[in-house]
C-alpha cells in the first residue's frame, strides 16, 4: 500500500528534525544528562514537527542503545514503538477522547510499572481540546506523577489551557520552519524518490506550505501525480494558483489605472477555473511584498521570491507610494472577508480591482485620505514649478536688460571706429555682435532661484546663516519621498539632520556621503524636488556647521596684574597724561 510522503519521511531521530534547533538540542541535552522532565508540552503551528520530535523523544527514553541522545532505531523497542504495538507508550487523541473518563483511564494506569521499557509515555494529542473537567482531573497527576511516567502534551493552541496546565509543564515553542529549510528537504525527499524538482518549484512550495513542512510534502505529493519532473508551473497547477504574470500584471494595471486591461485578466483566470478568493489572497500577498520593499531596510531576507520575481517588484515600487499600497492591501483584504459570507467571488474581485484603478470611487476614509496624500503633493509640486517660472521670468528679464546694453555699447564702438562706414554696414555689425553675445548668454534651465552675477553678488554672511539656522522637521518625510526617486540616495540620507535659514536648507551628516552626492548635479536636482514636492518651496542646499562662540583675546597686562594681587602685592594704577604744546 502506497505510504504519503509525510509519513512516509517522517523524522525518525532528532537530527532528522528540520528547522528545530531550539527544541532538539535541549531534548538530546536532557537525555544524555539523565536529566528528565515529569511533563513537556509542544506548542506551535501545524506541521512543525511537534508529534514527530515527542515520539522520538518516546522512543530515546525506551531505547536499548541510544546513540547521543537519539534512538537507535533498531533495537526491539524502537520497532514496536514504529509499528504503534509498544505498551508504554500510550498516544491519545484529545480532539476525540475529551471527557474526564477518558482522564481516569489514564490514572489508573500510570500507576503500574512499565511492562517492557524504562519509561511509560502518555502523548497526548491537541490537548486544548480536553474539557475544564478532565484538566482538573490530570492536575495532580500531572504535578507528581510516578517516576516511571513521563507526560507528553501537544497543541497548536497553547492560548486554551489553564495556567495550573502551564506551570506544571517544560514548555518548548515550535516556530514555523523557514522557506529555505523546507526547500532544502524536498530536494532530499525528491532525490531518495527519484523525481526532480527545480530551485523555484521547492522554494514556491516552501512559500505555499507557510512554514509547515508536513504542507509542503503533501503539496510534493500532488505534484509528483501531475509529472515526475516538477518546476513552477507544476506546482501552480497543483496549488490552484495563478501564473506569476498574471499578478504582476494585473499589479501593473492597478498602477498604471488600466481598469479595461485588468478585468479581461480575472475573466481569463476564471474561464480557467481559477480560485477567485486564492487570486484574491495572491494579490494581497503580492502588495505585501510590495509594502515590505518600501519600508525595510533588507526586504530580500524577508521575502520568498526569485531574483527576476523581486526585481520585477522593486521596479514596481518605484511607481507606488507607501499609502497607495496600504489602500491597495485594504481593498484586497475586505473584499476577501465579504467572500467568505457567500457573495459571489469573481464579482467581489471585479469590483476591488476597479475601485483600485478609480480611488474615487471609494469613499471609505482610507482611500479618501489616499486621494488627500496625492493632491497635496500635486498642489506641492504646482507651487514649485510656479516658484521656477518666476525664476525663469526674472532671469530671461535680467538676460534681456543684459543684451540691450550690449547693444547700445556695441553701437557706440562701431561708430566711433567706423564713422566712414554706410548705415547699412553698422547695422549688419550691430547684428553680428549681438548675436555672438546672445550665443554666449544662453538662458540655463532654472529649477532653483537664479544665481547672481558677479555684479550683483553681495557677501553672504555665513556666520548669521548658521547662528539663524532652525531645524527642518519635515526632513525624514523628505528622505521617504526621496526613495520614490532612489533608494540609494535616500539610505545615505538616514541618519542625517537638516536646518533651514531663510532660503537655505543645510545638512548635518556625520560622513561625507551626502555631501558628495550633493556635488553632482543631477543628484542634487532629485533632492531638490523631494524638498519641493513635500514643502512647495525652493531651497538652497548646503552643508550645516555649528557656530563657534569665539573667545575673546585676553589682555596681558590685565592678567599680569592679577598674578601680582594673588601674590599680595599691592598695585596702585595712576592716569599719566601728557602735555603736549
């Protein structure tokens, strides 16, 4: 008879247990040191290995040659102990065996002397389950049992049992075993059944399985039915997911508003029996991603997706900002709960992706605040570019003002060198320098208030630019705005201070990174407009020194004469003023 895969590759010892240090090396610890516990409870999620590890913990403490702390698995012990006809060891299953009769079996029992083995083990199974009667039935025995028993209890709901139940337990917490370590063991499994299975495929099960690895060998299991050699888009199938594309792409009509494009996308998936709600969650999980990259610092670590998967995602959040893609994961996640009361699924979905590619159709609050951040950073950046057409404006009058002298002198010389010279030949002159001087005086594109001339130029008084300097508070929104442009400038930012004076925004930093990017113009220009779209106006940027109280110089005479009144000397200061005929 055909065994699954997860019971088939069950553990069998403690170093066969995947992604439990924690848990395994204190069990093997305390079984070499002889140090054993009356009562354990395993607590953790579904499939992380909680009955496995306490029927090796079983067998380690019945074995007749235990090898370092694990069981043998050899001797008579551990076979019958494999093949469930081992007397001492009693497992129960407390979801189906709940009342307090079922407790008073086990009482009565405990007290006997192991028939076989060393130990007698009670596993008991989805303990939270018990009822109120039957836990205050197992409290005193729980709290001295015979030194020949050994209590095992197991849950994936520690948050149910009594703390009397808590206290009287070694508790080991099971965490949710990591992509990675999921990945590496259905290569393992896959090699001894002689399947193969691509990096993607394992690491997409790994992902789907959520940190459970009993999950992940029954999806294996499906997908070893569908082909003996399995990559991503066997899995998918298997799964019930959609293609990747298709949430890539309908993430890209969402952002790009294409509301056409992305409901002839759900009508393609449900004409392929798609699961509505699992597309659903995809799309959900896939604007979580999203929301990750733009707000830690190493997202790579906390996302499972291949490298083409999480560039394609960090380009699409280039284009996205942080409260777009709350209100995008808002609207997934409310229409997931309505279509678990039974509305119809492909009609809920439509209606979310809609409303993600026209926020005015909603008028919940959170897409209207939604609408609030883009039209004041629309507003923020009219207000900027106004500021620069008055910019330009003033600079193209200066230009002019500057080309009609250069003119007017231009004139002058000619006649007074030429004064023999036809009216039309000073003219052709007139023309032909003023045009090398237009070419010289191109108008520059101003995005920032125009610099003086050299004539114009007025000493800056940097002392009282420092000493009038206050801080910037608006500064850490600027480096979140500045992420949308580059990531990499804005990681240099972190950590820096910014004060404002008048026209001039100043940086405290305390590397010289920052400055160095602000040396080059085009990178200067994307902080410039991260400071616009967040203040509306236009700043100098420069760096921030503090302002140094200088001491005035001392006089010598003054402090000469104090050390003679130290030294009690008597000192007499006469005027002495001369005439003078």
């Amino acid at each position: 008879m055909y065994r699954v895969l997860y019971r088939k590759w069950r553990p069998q010892t403690f170093d066969d247990v995947c992604g439990q240090p924690q848990v395994t090396v204190t069990l093997k610890n305390e079984i070499k040191n002889g140090r054993i516990s009356h009562a354990y409870l395993f607590t953790g999620s579904r499939g992380t290995g909680k009955t496995s590890c306490a029927k090796i913990l079983a067998k380690s403490l019945n074995c007749l040659n235990p090898n370092d702390g694990n069981p043998c698995g050899e001797c008579e012990n551990c076979k019958e102990i494999d093949n469930g006809s081992f007397f001492d060891v009693v497992e129960m299953d407390a979801a189906s065996n709940r009342g307090i009769d079922d407790i008073r079996s086990i009482i009565d029992e405990v007290n006997f002397t192991p028939a076989k083995g060393q130990y007698r083990v009670y596993i008991i199974d989805e303990v939270h389950m018990l009822t109120v009667d039957a836990f205050n039935a197992l409290l005193k025995t729980l709290e001295e049992p015979p030194s020949h028993a050994v209590f095992i209890l197991a849950t994936t709901e520690v948050h149910k049992l009594l703390p009397t139940i808590l206290s009287r337990c070694q508790r080991f917490d099971f965490r949710r075993i990591a992509p990675d370590d999921i990945a590496k063991r259905l290569k393992y499994v896959a090699q001894q059944e002689n399947v193969t299975i691509t990096d993607e495929a394992a690491l997409l099960t790994a992902s789907i399985a959520d940190g459970a690895l009993r999950d992940a060998l029954s999806l294996m299991d499906r997908c070893i039915g569908i082909s003996q050699s399995i990559d991503a888009e066997t899995v998918r199938k298997a799964a019930g997911l959609a293609q990747n594309t298709y949430i890539f792409e309908l993430a890209n009509c969402c952002v790009n508003k294409n509301c056409a494009k992305a409901l002839s996308i759900i009508d393609t998936l449900h004409s392929n029996s798609k699961d509505m709600s699992r597309l659903c969650e995809e799309l959900c999980s896939h604007f979580r991603s999203l929301m990750i990259i733009k707000t830690c610092q190493n997202p790579r670590d906390m996302l499972v997706m291949s490298d083409n998967e999480y560039e394609a995602a960090q380009s699409q959040c280039d284009y996205l900002s942080l409260s777009e893609i709350i209100y995008f994961m808002d609207i997934l996640q409310r229409s997931f709960e309505r279509m678990s009361k039974g509305t119809n699924n492909r009609t809920e979905l439509e209606m979310a992706v809609v409303k993600m590619c026209s926020p005015e159709l909603d008028v919940t609050n959170e897409a209207i605040l939604s609408r609030l951040s883009a039209l004041e950073k629309a507003v923020n950046k009219g207000i900027a570019l106004k500021q620069t057409a008055e910019a330009q404006s003033q600079s193209t009058d200066y230009t002019k003002a500057l080309t009609s002298h250069t003119e007017d002198k231009a004139e002058e010389n000619t006649f007074a060198d030429n004064e023999q010279k036809s009216s039309v030949q000073k003219s052709d002159a007139v023309t032909n320098k003023t045009e090398q001087k237009e070419k010289k005086i191109q108008q520059p594109e101003v995005t920032a208030p125009p610099e003086p001339t050299p004539a114009q130029r007025r000493p800056v008084d940097t002392k009282a630019i420092y000493e009038n300097a206050v801080p910037f508070n608006e500064w850490p929104e600027v480096i979140n705005n500045l992420k949308q442009y580059s990531r990499t400038i804005a990681a240099s930012f972190e950590g820096t201070r910014a004060y404002t004076s008048g026209g001039y925004l100043l940086i405290e930093a305390d590397t010289e990174i920052p400055f160095r990017l602000m040396q080059q113009s085009a990178q200067k220009e994307k902080i410039r407009v991260a400071i616009q779209e967040i203040t509306g106006k236009v700043y100098r940027l420069g760096p921030y020194k503090k302002p140094q109280q200088q001491e005035k110089p001392k006089d010598p005479l003054a402090g000469f004469l104090n050390d003679l009144k130290n030294d009690g000397v008597s000192v007499t200061i006469e005027a002495h003023q001369e005439n003078q005929e």
